[in-house]
C-alpha cells in the first residue's frame, strides 16, 4: 500500500512537470526563449523520469530484504533455521539490488549531472554492500547503510532542485 502512496505521489510530480512543460512552451514568445525552456523542460522530465527508474529497478528485487528490515524494526524477526533463511533471502536481494543500480545508465540528456548522478548511484551500491555485511552478522545494524543512502538521496536532490523539482526521498521509496 505505502508503493503506491509512493508512487502516486510520483506520478503527480511527472505530471506535475510536465504540466509545467506546456505552460512555458505557450507562454514563451521568443523563439530563442522558447528553444532554452523547451530544452530546460526536457531535461526536467528526462530526470524526473530516470528517478522515477531507479527507484523502479530496485523495488523489482529488494522485497525480501525489505521484509527482514520491517520485522527487524517490529522485533518480529524469527529465530532459528527460519532467521537463517530469512537473512540469507535478504542478502540475495540486497546483491540483486546492487547488480540493478550498477546496470542504471545515465541517459545522455542527462550528462550535464553524470558526476553527481553517478556518485548517488555509487553509494547506494555501496549501501546495499554495507547491508549485506551486517546481515552475516548476529545482530545487524542499518544505520551506517541507512546514512550511506541518505548521501545518495542529498546528491539526487541536489540535481532535482537545480532543475526546479521538488527533492524526494528515494530510500523511503525503495524501503517499504
């Protein structure tokens, strides 16, 4: 159910830009002034449309370790053979999770960003690798994962600010 809070709040902030992409293509009356917003725009639902794509990509595969966190933080974690599995599904996706973010490209449209963009991405792989050693561990702990993220989200916002988008939250998108 929060998915598709999530995502509907997404999917308003697409249209939302691309709202605002009509409204300055009929209001501009300079050629020139035209061609500058209409590109500006571009980029606005380019980025708007990658972001929504990672988060995407990760939510194909992080179900599992989602469960462990969830029952984690509920103290509702089993014990046992069905803590061992329970763990062991959790890294695989969190190694799934990892292989999706390194195969997300940049797209061209974008490269502008590419430092920025890539850097978030790097260290939200790095935190789905922080969370596969705390989950070898008997007690695992998220927080230096959950801050590792937290990096990439402050670059991600960054870029979506600089283009007049509204900063998210990408690990609460892909945590639920």
């Amino acid at each position: 159910m929060k998915k598709i809070t999530i995502l509907g709040i997404s999917a308003a902030l697409l249209l939302a830009a691309c709202g605002t992409e009509q409204s300055t293509d009929t209001t501009e009356t300079t050629s020139g002034s035209a061609t500058m917003e209409t590109g500006k725009e571009s980029i606005k639902s380019q980025l708007m449309q990658f972001y929504l794509s990672v988060s995407k990509d990760i939510n194909k595969v992080d179900a599992q370790l989602n469960e462990f966190e969830i029952a984690q933080s509920e103290d509702a974690l089993p014990a046992g053979e069905e803590l061992s599995e329970m763990k062991e599904a959790a890294m695989s996706s969190a190694e799934q999770a990892m292989q999706a973010v390194d195969s997300i490209e940049v797209p061209g449209a974008l490269s502008e960003h590419q430092e920025e963009i890539s850097g978030a991405l790097d260290s939200i792989t790095a935190s789905y690798g922080m969370k596969i050693k705390e989950l070898k561990t008997d007690a695992p702990d998220f927080g230096a994962a959950a801050d590792k993220f937290a990096e990439a989200d402050a670059a991600l916002n960054k870029v979506l600010e600089e283009n007049g988008l509204i900063a998210s939250n990408l690990y609460n998108e892909v945590s639920q």
